[in-house]
C-alpha cells in the first residue's frame, strides 16, 4: 500500500483526545484560537474584527476551498466546534435520514442565499452583528452535533459554506487525513469528504439534494455577480433597503440558474463534470475578479470591502491584470485539469457493525 497513503491514515485524531498532539489537532487548536480572537475583536475592537474577518480571511476562503478543501475541512474552527460533542464522546450518534439531509442540504443553500445579501445592510459594517450571526452558527451545529454523528448534523448538512465546498472543491490535488472521523459509520451518503472529485451532483438522492445542487451550481456565478453590484448601506433597514440588497443577486442568481438548466437539457450527460466545472471556475473567478481590486482601493464603491489603498502605488489595471490571472488559474484547475480522482480527505476504516 502507497506509504503517504498509510501513515496519513494512521496520523488522525481530533481537537481534543484522541491524538491530543498530533499535527492535525494542534492546527485545530489554533485556528480554533485564532478564530476564538476575531470573534472576541469583532465584539471589542469592531473596526479591527471586521477587516480582518471580511476583508481578510473572507476573501481567501474561496480559494483555499478550490485549491485544499480538505485543509478547511479539517481545520475549519466551526467545525471543531460542532464536533466537539463528537469528540467528547457526549453526542447522541444518531443517524440521519437521507430525507433529512437532503432538507438540511437544501436549507444550508437558501441560508447562504437568505445571509450573504445582509452583509451589505448589516454585517460588513457591524462587528456585533457579525458576531451574533458565528455565535448562532456555532450554537445550532453544536446542537446538531450532540444529536446526529459526525460530520451529519453540520459539516455535510446545514453549514452554509458547504454547499460552496461541493461546488468548488470538484477537483483536489491532494487527500489528506481525515483529521476529525476516527472511523467511517457513514453518517453522510454519499460522503462529501471521502468520494473523488466531488461535486453537488453526486449528492442527488432525492428531491431536496437534486434542488439543493441545481440553486448552488447554476445559481451561485450570477449571485456572486449581482452581490458585487450593490453596495454597502451600513444602518439601513427598510423595506427599500431589503429590496435593494436582494434584487442584485437574486436576479444575477435567476440568470445563471436558468442558463444552467438550459444547458443541463442539451448537454449530455457524460459531460456533467465539465458543466459543473465551468459553473464552479465562473463563480470563484467572478468573485476574484471584483474582490481584489476592492481589497486594493479600485472599487467601484470606495471603501467597500476594503483592505488596503493601492490607489497611488500601482496602475489600476494591475488589479485588472491580477483578477484576470486568477480567472485563467482557476478555469484550467477546475475545468482543463484532468479529473484528479482524489477526495478531499481519506476516509478513516469503517466501524465494526455493532459500534455503528
Ligand atoms: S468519513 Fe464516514 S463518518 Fe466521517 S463524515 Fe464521512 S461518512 Fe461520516
């Protein structure tokens, strides 16, 4: 057996017991204290919490969804939250239906769709409110985590990055240790974290998965686009303001979701992966196109999303020209690569029946 293959399998564990000092656990326990320091600074020092969340960490998410899903998998700090019980061995281990994780899948989508607009009338300005909104995500996975086993209370359900995990993370370079499962008791079929180049529609089991997988595929480039055409209008909470901060992205969401369909129709089914590829490398490469001349001061929205002014140091067209190497990068990854046939994480020995 492959040796990387072997010792990657025999080096998991947890946060906290077992493998209290293996690699994965330790960068568990950082990135957990790290992710425990911006919200305390999203709460006391707001200005300083929100660019560092928003502007900072945001930003690189999609990218390292792209390029180690299996990292974020592993390392996420809400996910070590919620699989604290897990861990502890306090939680209830319940299975889940395939219904109910199709509902939940389904809900995890509408829920990135029904916050992300808000950021532009409430989050992106207030750290509070910012902290509210990880306080009752931390809360309701780790609810769902003392009830259902493993990663199906939240990771693979009602976390409303996941959906974008499936979406982007079709094609990794790498399986890494599973560093949170110690052993596999299916608890999500199909698993998301175990099964080679991933992607929403192999997660299409029933009517809540195949909508679930439509809305995120299809309907994901052209919200992204509409979210970057508003701006932020920080205390603002009319009816009118709503409206203008979900009109954008729900119309861009429309377009897309209907080309996606459209193009579900004619195109065969054999090239399903390359669809959901172009659709996977248009959303994170508009994101990027708009995101880094915003992060360096050439906005359409002075201020917006801000990280630091490049205005006087370089020619606008280099973010132009930096947006546009991201776009090529992730079009080849995603789409010309060859299908690397890896999972993001490998899946950890199967449990005995009767532990199950
Ligand atoms: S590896 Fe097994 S136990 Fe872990 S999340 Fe996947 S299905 Fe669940």
């Amino acid at each position: 057996m492959d040796k990387a293959l072997t010792s990657s399998r025999t080096k998991k564990g947890g946060i906290f017991p077992p493998g209290l000092f293996s690699i994965w656990a330790m960068l568990q326990a950082v990135v957990w204290l790290i992710g425990l320091s911006i919200f305390a600074s999203l709460i006391f020092i707001p200005s300083t919490g929100l660019l560092v969340f928003w502007n900072m960490l945001i930003p690189v998410a999609p990218a390292l969804l792209v390029l180690g899903t299996g990292i974020w998998r592993n390392i996420c700090p809400l996910a070590t939250t919620t699989l604290l019980p897990r861990h502890w061995h306090v939680s209830r281990r319940k299975k889940m239906s395939v219904a109910l994780q199709g509902r939940l899948q389904l809900a995890a989508v509408l829920a990135l769709f029904g916050i992300v607009p808000l950021r532009h009338i409430l989050f992106n300005r207030s750290g509070p409110s910012t902290a509210l909104l990880l306080s009752v995500l931390a809360s309701t996975g780790f609810v769902m985590g003392i009830f259902f086993d493993w990663k199906s209370g939240w990771c693979s359900s009602l976390c409303p990055v996941h959906p974008v995990e499936k979406l982007y993370g079709g094609n990794p370079v790498y399986s890494f240790a599973n560093a949170h499962c110690t052993q596999c008791v299916n608890c999500s079929i199909p698993c998301p974290d175990s099964t080679p180049n991933f992607r929403p529609a192999m997660a299409a089991r029933n009517y809540s998965q195949r909508l679930a997988g439509w809305l995120i595929t299809g309907g994901l480039p052209g919200f992204i686009w509409g979210w970057f055409h508003v701006s932020d209008q920080p205390g603002r909470s009319g009816r009118a303001d709503l409206l203008q901060a979900y009109a954008m992205p729900l119309a861009g969401l429309l377009v897309t979701l209907c080309l996606y369909m459209l193009l579900k129709t004619v195109v065969h089914k054999t090239h399903e992966r390359q669809l959901s590829g172009i659709f996977a490398a248009s959303g994170v490469s508009c994101y990027y196109w708009y995101r880094i001349p915003a992060l360096l001061g050439f906005g359409p929205y002075s201020g917006d999303g801000l990280l630091i002014s490049l205005r006087d140091v370089i020619p606008s067209w280099s973010a132009t020209a930096l947006a546009l190497c991201t776009t090529l990068f992730f079009f080849w990854w995603l789409l010309v690569r060859k299908p690397s046939q890896k999972s993001w994480v490998i899946r950890p020995p199967y449990a005995p029946r009767t532990t199950q």
